[in-house]
C-alpha cells in the first residue's frame, strides 16, 4: 500500500522527477552504504592497517543485488538497529577471515551520513542540470520578450509599464544565484564522514586521518576538517537552498497563475488537446500544473525547515533529529526537482497573449503613467507641486471615465507649462519602461555563460 505521491503510481507523475526518484530509491540508499564500505576497506588497506585482499573482496562482493531487502527491513525491526542487519549479510556474503573487516573502525552514523551525502552529490548533479536549463529557458524568454510592454503591478494595481522580458529577467537572475549557491555549497557540505563511535577516531589511532582522506578521495567527497556528526550545518544549508529555489519557482508558477485570471489574460501555461480545466465546466482553461508546483513548493519549503530543527544536537551524537533527514531530505530533493521539471514544461510552451497585454496596459486610460508628466511637469513647478496638479487630473479622469490626455489638456496649471505634444507624449506608456531592456542585457551578460 502507498501512501506518499512520491511512491504513488497515481499521483507521482505530476509531482516527481523519476531521475531523483531513482537517487533516493531503497536500492540507491543500500548500493551507498556498500560503497561507502568498500570505500572504507579500500582506505584502510591503503594504509596498510586490513589486507589488500580483505579489501578487494569487500568490494567484490558490495553489490546491492546480493542482498536481501526485506530481511534487511524486517531485521531493522526486529533489532531497532538501522544497519546491522545489512552489516551481518554483508560480512557472510564476504567471508571468511575477509568478511570480519568490513566496518572497521567506523560507526553506524559514518557509513549512514556518508551514504546520504551520496545520494545529495548525485541530487545536486541533477538540480544543476536543470536548474541550468531552466536558467537557458528564462534567459532565451528574457531576449525574446525585451520590448514586449505590459502593465507592471505593485499592490494587485496598476504601477508603471514594464516589460515582460524585464519580468522574466528577474527570474532568472534569482535562479542564477541558486546555481551559484549550490555550487558554492558544495564543498560545505559533500564531505564524508568516518570517525568513529564518538567522532575521535581511537578505533583507528595515529592512522585515522590518512584513512579519512583516502576514504574521502575514493568517493569524491571532501575531507571534513573536524567530526560532523553533531554538525548538520551541511544539511540545512542544503535544505534552505533547496528551500529558495522552491520558492523562486513557486514564484513563477504563481505568478503565471495571477497573470491567467480571466480578467487579465496575459500569460497562459498552454494548453494541450484532451487537457481537462474542470469536471463540471467545459470551457475552462485552468493553470493547473502551476498550482500543483506551488502546492508541492509548500510542502518542500515546510520541510526544509526540519534541516534546522536538525542542528540542535546533543553531546558527541544524537539520533533524535538525526532520523529526520532520512526522510526530508528525499522528500525536498524530489519534490523540488519535481517542480522544476514542470516548470520547464511550462516555459517551453506557455503562451504569452500581446494583445492582452496592450488592452491592459490603456486600462486606466493613461493613469498608469501620471508619474511621467508629473516629473515633467516639476521641472517646470516643483515635484510637490506637480503632484498635487497631477493627482487632481488623475482623480477627476478616474471619477469621469475619460482618459488623462484629455483631463490633463483641459487643465491650465498643465498646459501653461507644457505643449500638448509634450503632454501627449510624457502620457505614452511605450515611452516610459525606463531601463528595462538595460536590465535584460545587464541579466544576459551575468548568467549567459552558465
């Protein structure tokens, strides 16, 4: 019986990347902790602390598949213990004299954090891979739709035109610096972990540092300064930046969502033949596969918040919090990249309506570019001043239904001081998206090399 829409055969595939599905699978999770063992007997050998041959056979025989996942699973249950079991089968699997090296010196949590940390190296080739993608997508929308002018809002009103590539643009440069931030974090938190049973190495001595280094290169993994096994700092910057870029993405999702209302029309996540909007009401068009990414973003950004719970550990090791990230951490990685791989969808076939977005952008009728006049209006009187003449123009064209341009023509305290050209002009919303296409190139020339 399933119970999460990660494993659902129902509902995973609106929710779920199966590539970072396959990353945090049971079989995944066993094949590291093997690998994290013949890493280890490999290092140990290395440094001449087990028999080559001891190593070579741990690693022969550290294949998933040798194994019995659910007598593993019931033996978790009956010993309470979370390896144990998996170690037993192993050493039998192995034998002889060569099969009582495994684990050496190492402890529970070593072979279980470093397992994790694994399984996050290749969740974070993954989200690179997209997020790079991702950042393409937004950046070719950027260019494309530089000029594109539509209303910009502040509060749910009208503000200031924009432009649509300036909109997208912001996008991306938010989803650029998420790649920076993975790439960064990881070297703070891609390191193994082998310590020992209160992280001061006795079992392995003057050794232990050699064998940690060895055990580290052999996985790809950095080389942790001091023990980390009361440090989850590593996992919770993992998890709050999963957590932001969740939220970015969610953004975006809800942000094409406002921009679908029926009233607006001006953004449309596409539409397929066959697509269902509503069971009851036939012509609906719903942004649908938006609202399932800002629901699972939820649900990501909610649990990510366990990585903090996470840090307050007590004394040398604590299993309390510890047990958490066995379950959030798949849970955030699969659901974010899940969102992403929805999203991509949607910027590859969204449907942006100019038409739309030129009927809105007149809406008021010329009041979405009172600023423009009122500026210039100032040099003439003072900006306070201008204020005041404009905001009366403003309500009077509000209250009577016309346009500004006529208001504002009427009005001898505007045209003592300005044309009507100058009038006509300073009340075009094409005339006044102020830097947006600098800020398009300026965006490019960041992130287009990524």
């Amino acid at each position: 019986m399933i119970s999460s829409v990660i494993d659902s055969d129902i509902y995973r595939g609106i929710f779920v990347s199966e590539e970072m599905r396959s990353v945090f699978s049971d079989e995944s999770l066993m094949q590291k902790w093997l690998d994290s063992w013949s890493a280890l007997a490999q290092a140990e050998a290395e440094a001449g602390l087990i028999p080559k041959d001891a190593a070579e056979k741990i690693t022969e025989k550290a294949d998933y598949e040798l194994f019995d996942k659910t007598l593993i699973r019931e033996g978790i249950v009956d010993t309470t213990h979370p390896l144990i079991v998996q170690i037993r089968q192993f050493t039998e699997a192995v034998g002889g004299r060569e099969g009582g090296y495994i684990h050496w010196g190492a402890t529970t949590q070593d072979i279980m954090d470093t397992a994790v940390v694994l399984q996050i190296k290749e969740a974070h080739s993954i989200l690179l891979k997209q997020l790079k993608r991702f950042l393409t997508t937004l950046l070719n929308h950027a260019e494309k739709y530089k000029n594109t002018i539509m209303a910009g809002r502040t509060h749910g009103q009208h503000a200031l035109p924009v432009t649509l590539g300036y909109k997208i643009a912001i996008w991306a440069d938010e989803i650029g610096r998420h790649i920076e931030r993975l790439e960064t974090g990881a070297d703070r938190y891609l390191m193994s972990s082998f310590s020992g049973a209160a992280g001061t190495l006795a079992s392995i001595g003057n050794d232990g540092l050699k064998v940690q280094e060895f055990f580290s290169k052999n996985l790809g993994l950095k080389q942790p300064v001091i023990t980390w096994h009361v440090q989850r700092d590593g996992f919770a910057e993992y998890s709050s930046t999963l957590a932001m870029i969740a939220g970015t993405v969610g953004k975006i999702a809800n942000e094409i969502i406002n921009l679908q209302k029926s009233e607006i029309g001006e953004i449309e996540e596409g539409f397929k033949d066959g697509q269902i909007g509503s069971s009851t009401m036939p012509h609906k068009r719903n942004p649908m596969i938006c609202e399932y990414v800002v629901g699972l973003v939820r649900v990501v950004q909610r649990s990510a918040s366990l990585g903090f719970d996470a840090m307050i550990q007590e004394h040398e090791r604590d299993m309390t919090f510890w047990t958490t990230e066995w379950s959030y951490i798949p849970q955030i990685s699969i659901l974010t990249s899940g969102a992403l791989e929805q999203m991509q969808g949607i910027l590859e076939r969204f449907i942006v309506h100019e038409d739309n977005m030129e009927k809105n952008l007149n809406l008021l009728k010329g009041l979405i570019v009172s600023e423009n006049l009122m500026l210039k209006l100032g040099e003439h009187v003072g900006r306070q001043v201008a204020h005041d003449i404009v905001y009366e123009a403003s309500m009077e064209a509000f209250e009577s239904d016309r346009h500004l341009v006529d208001v504002a023509l009427e009005n001898s305290k505007i045209t003592e001081h300005l044309s009507n050209e100058e009038i006509r002009n300073h009340l075009n919303p094409k005339e006044y998206v102020g830097l947006c296409s600098e800020y398009v190139e300026r965006v490019e020339k960041k992130w287009g090399k990524r």
